[in-house]
C-alpha cells in the first residue's frame, strides 16, 4: 500500500513538474512585442491586399479604396478618396501620381520609401526602455481578423505614442491610431475590410479616368546631399534625441545653401534646417496632421524644426540651435 501510494505521489510530481517546463517553454516561445515588429515591417514591404480604408486626421475623415502589389520588389498602388476630395493617387516604385480631375492636372513626385497610408509606422530597429515602453495589450478583431494590439508608450511628453493593430495570420497592421502628449488620437486609419494575396494585374493599377489633356506637374525632388561638417549644434535637446545626419542642400527656388541636421530618438525623426536669414520674420509655428514646424531667428539665420512630435519639442530643438 505505501509504495503504491509512493508511486502514485512521485507519478504527481513528474506530471507536474512536466506541466510547469511545458508552460514555460511555450511562453518563451510566444512571440514578444519586438517580433511582432519585424513580422509588421516583412508584410508592410511585401503583402499584397485590395480593400476599404477609413482614416481620419485633422478631424476629416477620408475613406479610401487601396489596392497595393510589390512585383519584383516594386511598390505598385492606386489610392482612391472615395468621399469628399477629388483625388487618384497612383504608385509606381518610387514616382507617385496625384491625379485632380476637378483641376485636370497630375503633380509627379518622388517618394523613395515612403507609405501612402502608414507614414507613422515604427519600425523594429526602434529603442526601447529609455524613451519608450512597448507591450502587448489584448487580443481583438479589426475588420473580421483576430489581430494582437500593441501599446508604444513614451516615458515623457516630447513625443507620441501609438497604438497598433497587427493581423494575427500576416502581422499586417489594420489599425493604427497616433497619439499626442495628452493622449488624444491625432491620426487614425483602420481597415474596413481587406483581402490579401487578391490576385491585381498591373494593369489595375492605371488611373481609372481619362488623363488625356491633363496639365502635368512635376515637384522639385531633393537629390541625395552630401554629408558636411557644421559649426551648430544644440546642448539642450529633448531627452533621447541624438544627432543622425548632417547634409548640405539647396532647396527648391533658392540658391542659397541649408544645413539640414537630422536627429532622432530611435523612432521619431525631427529636420532642422539652417539657412541665411533674409526678412528678420518673428518666430512662428505650424502644423499639418501630426507633423509640426517651428521657426526662430538665430543671429543671420533661420532655424526651422519640423517632425511628427508635439508642438513643444520642435520649438525646444529650433530654439537649442546655435553656432558653436
């Protein structure tokens, strides 16, 4: 009897201690926010998907008809505004077109890497726990898909914060919603509906309309600067910020050179650019969406901070700039 009950005992302990080594090898194994990240940027850059989207900015809301293929590694995308502004935008690698049928015209530009509709994405290069703390949050669905909701939160006010909503199955965000330092949405854009792998033939992508007759347009694009050595520099940057870059540029209409200093905190980026000061304006601030810009005089010099932070840390940037 008692070394029945022993055995009994021991047989307990191994189903235990095997239960417990099975929990927490499946929990090592459950993928942490920072995979998720790397999962969202592979099918950010290759999935191919049609479907509706809504997203609001500015209090506008723009409900969009997107359909996106990568053929070889290239980004080919046609955009429709479907209420509201008259607008086609139509991708091809790295040349986008805005078509206006209202104004008959196209205005060509370039974008290099830039997306029509995730802009503000992190990406999962970015730093975290000195400016920011990222976490999984709960599990729900967006647009009939189970996605896994992931929380950036910055430990201070110079920044913002982001909300995201990746597809389980693909790691495609469906949602993203932008935060302000007080925790108010700024930007939004969730998916209505979306059907990956749809089968779109490049010739899906061509403008829906007849462009015959359009007036073209094409924007300046700002070649690749050189790097160069500058005498400014700032020794009261927002926390985290740090130096990436510092170019010399000629900005469209002007003949005058800019410095143009990139800096970044690992995921927000702000360009400062400093060029000769000609009409001695005061300091002045604006504002697009998320993206904000100050400018201030600085002896013979305009300084102008913009980047998709809060109002008061350009300000604290363009104003922390002077010649050493």
């Amino acid at each position: 009897m008692r070394i029945t009950q022993k055995k009994t005992i021991a047989a307990i302990r191994v189903a235990f201690v095997g239960f417990v080594l099975a929990g927490q090898l499946a929990y090592a194994q459950d993928p942490g926010p920072r995979d998720w990240l790397k999962k969202m940027t592979s099918a950010v850059q290759t999935a191919n998907y049609e479907g509706t989207v809504i997203r609001i900015q500015d209090g506008t809301v723009d409900v969009l008809k997107v359909m996106h293929m990568v053929s070889d590694g290239v980004v080919c995308e046609k955009v429709i505004i479907q209420e509201g502004k008259d607008l086609e935008i139509i991708r091809n690698g790295n040349e986008v077109h805005f078509i206006m049928p209202e104004r008959k015209s196209v205005l060509v530009e370039k974008w290099d890497d830039k997306s029509t509709l995730f802009s503000t994405l992190p990406s999962s290069d970015i730093r975290f726990g000195n400016e920011y703390d990222v976490s999984i949050v709960r599990k729900e669905r967006v647009a009939g898909r189970k996605t896994i909701m992931l929380a950036i939160r910055p430990h201070d006010s110079f920044r913002y914060g982001h909300r995201i909503w990746l597809d389980v199955a693909t790691g495609f965000p469906l949602q993203t919603k932008l935060l302000d330092e007080h925790g108010k949405i700024i930007e939004q854009v969730i998916f209505a509906d979306i059907r990956f792998n749809a089968k779109i033939d490049i010739s899906d992508i061509q403008p829906s309309i007849d462009i015959d007759g359009f007036r073209w347009f094409t924007k300046p694009h700002r070649t690749a600067a050189p790097e160069v050595v500058t005498d400014w520099d700032s020794d009261n940057l927002p926390p985290g910020f740090r130096v990436t870059s510092t170019r010399g540029e000629r900005l469209s209409g002007t003949d005058d050179p800019v410095t143009h200093i990139m800096l970044s905190d690992g995921l927000a980026s702000v360009s400062v650019f400093i060029e000769p000061e000609k009409d001695k304006k005061a300091a002045g601030r604006s504002s697009v969406g998320a993206s904000n810009a100050f400018s201030v005089t600085s002896g013979d010099f305009r300084v102008t901070a913009v980047g998709e932070v809060p109002a008061a840390t350009v300000e604290q940037i363009a104003r922390s700039m002077q010649p050493r």
